[in-house]
C-alpha cells in the first residue's frame, strides 16, 4: 500500500467532487478518527490512519485489501468509482432521492424510478 501520488490524488478528488462537493474534507477529517486514501494494485481504499500504520507491517503479496476500497484505475488512467463507496457517497451527498416503498422494488429489479416513484428530492438537483 502506498499514498496516492499528486495526479492520482486529484483524479479521486474530481470525482468524489461530482458527488459530494466539499464534503471531501469531512470526509478525511472523520470526527472519531482521520482517515486516509491508500493505492494497492490499482485500487483506492478508504481506511483509518490506525488500521494503515498496521497494515504497514504485512508484505505488499500477502496483503489482500485493508479499509474500504472506493474505486480503482482504470488501464487509460481514469478513476471508477464502485458500489463500496455508496456507503460514504450517501452520508456526503448533495443531491438525493428518496423513493417510495412501493417503487424501491421495481428499481432493485433494475427498472426506472418514475418521477411518481419519488417520496423527495433535495433542491437544485441538475
């Protein structure tokens, strides 16, 4: 595991911006414990400063994922996000939707939510 260099850094930083604005820093400066961004093999993990300093003392091979992974780096450069950051996404987010019960099965199945699908929506969504 090593820090992400400047350019990966702000490859993250642009695309965690498109979700959850300014939040970044509230989202490093966690108020139980800070945490940090950490790259193993292409992908970027989310993990506390005190679960890193004891990941530091497992070998590069034998150490499979430590922390939370948020995405990876795609082989053209890019950074994708995946679904185990949804949970972090969601406490930040500046726009969110929430849908009615009786659509949240149809979207689970992989259909649309219609706009009557929706309990709320905050303001200034695009």
């Amino acid at each position: 595991m090593r820090p992400l260099t400047e350019e990966e850094t702000k490859l993250v930083f642009q695309k965690l911006d498109i979700f959850i604005g300014r939040s970044i820093e509230k989202l490093i400066n966690h108020p139980v414990e800070r945490h940090c961004f950490r790259l193993h093999s292409n992908r970027v993990f989310y993990i506390s400063e005190s679960v890193m300093k004891a990941a530091c003392s497992v070998s590069r091979d034998n150490l499979m994922a430590c922390g939370t992974c948020l995405g990876r780096f795609s082989k053209s450069g890019k950074f994708r996000l995946q679904i185990t950051a949804l949970e972090y996404l969601a406490q930040y987010a500046k726009h969110k939707v929430w849908v009615k019960q009786s659509s949240e099965m149809s979207f689970l199945y992989g259909n649309s939510v219609t706009k009557s699908g929706m309990a709320r929506i905050t303001e200034s969504i695009p």
